[in-house]
C-alpha cells in the first residue's frame, strides 16, 4: 500500500508508455510544453468537464471525478463515470476516457482508462468489467475489456512508473519517429544529443 505522499499521476502511466524520458522531464523535472496536439487535448477535457453531472435514464453520469488507489500509489480524474443501474437497483460505474485523436496501435489509452477502473473499485468496492474511450478524431467509441491481460499490464507499467519516478534518474534521449510529435521535442533535442554521443564515442575511439 502507497502513502498519499507517494502517489503518481494517472497520466504518468500514459506518458511512461508513450516515452519514459518524457514521463521522467514531466513528473521528476517538471518540465512542461504545449504542442497543437496536447492544447487540442487539453480543450477537449476543459469542455467535457465543464458540462457537469446529468442523469439520462437508468445512467448517472458523473464528470470530472476524482480517483485514487492506494494499491497502486495512483491519483487522477476522470474525464466522465457513468454510473448505470443494475436489476438489483445498485449502480455500476462504466469510465469513459475522452481522446483528441484516433486510436493508438499501443496500449497506452486501454492502460490509462483500466488504471481509472482499477481505481474506481478499489474506492467504491465494486467490480467494473468494461469502460469506453472516445475518439475526438473519428468520433466513435471504443469498449474496451478490462481482462487478466490488461489488468497485469496496467499493474506492471504502474510499478514500472513508480520505480522511474522515484529513482529521480532522467533516462536519455534517443530520437525516433514518436519524437516529432511530442510536445517536449524542442526542450529534449534528442537529435543533437545523439549527434553529441556519436562525437564523443568517435573521440574517444581516436
Ligand atoms: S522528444 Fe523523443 S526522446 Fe525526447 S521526450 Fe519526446 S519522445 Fe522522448
């Protein structure tokens, strides 16, 4: 069990995901930069958020709601829980994560959005099976299964973000194709960090 001194950000997982030296630059450094896509992002979530709890039906929908595990030293928000009420009359929580773009072909929002279940019935002592992600781009929603797969993972990459975060070590840059799009490009300078490291190793090879 994680003390709430130690809690990471939900996000940070998506980050580590994403690249672990940008998780590192956000969450050790605190370094932060805004690119077209993070404030597209960004103004999605404020407008999803600002449109508060409604009940449609038999589903209560809770916006902009506050999570925490104590398991997996975890805390963020919700973007939108419904809650849906089952024949017994209860209610069963059903997240659903909002997203600028088009779905990934990593796990990265399946992990965020499991990380928010496994959050939520850890607080309200429930089982959730299934959520959703929403894609701003294509407009569609995605189930998504919270199975044995998807809960190791998540577990994994949350114990792997702990241990990141807390040695306070930024890993280095190496560039690839994912560079061009990250919002901390410009801080970063992977490529002329690695122009640096191949001069280094050619001197010290002469
Ligand atoms: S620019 Fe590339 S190496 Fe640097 S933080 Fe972003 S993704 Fe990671």
């Amino acid at each position: 069990m994680f003390s709430e001194d130690d809690f990471i950000m939900l996000s940070a997982l998506q980050h580590y995901i994403f690249c672990p030296r940008q998780c590192a630059l956000i969450h050790v450094e605190q370094v932060w930069a805004e690119n077209r896509l993070t404030a597209e992002g960004r103004i999605m979530h404020d407008k999803v958020h600002e449109e508060g709890s409604e009940s449609r039906g038999s589903v209560r929908i809770e916006r902009a709601l506050a999570l925490r595990s104590l398991r997996l030293g975890l805390s963020g928000m919700a973007d939108v829980v419904e809650f849906h009420r089952q024949a017994n009359g209860s209610w069963l929580p059903f997240p659903v994560e909002y997203k600028r773009g088009k779905p990934k072909p990593d796990e990265s929002d399946a992990v965020q959005l499991c990380a928010q279940a496994m959050c939520l019935e850890e607080m309200l002592n429930v089982r959730i099976e299934a959520g959703a992600i929403f894609y701003g781009k294509t407009r569609h929603r995605h189930d998504v299964k919270f199975d044995e797969a998807l809960r190791s993972t998540t577990e994994e990459i949350a114990h792997k973000t702990h241990e990141l975060i807390e040695s306070g070590i930024t890993p280095k840059a190496m560039y690839e194709k994912k560079c061009e799009s990250c919002s901390l490009l410009e801080l970063c300078l992977p490529k002329i960090v690695e122009k640096v490291r191949s001069v280094k190793k050619y001197l010290e090879s002469v």
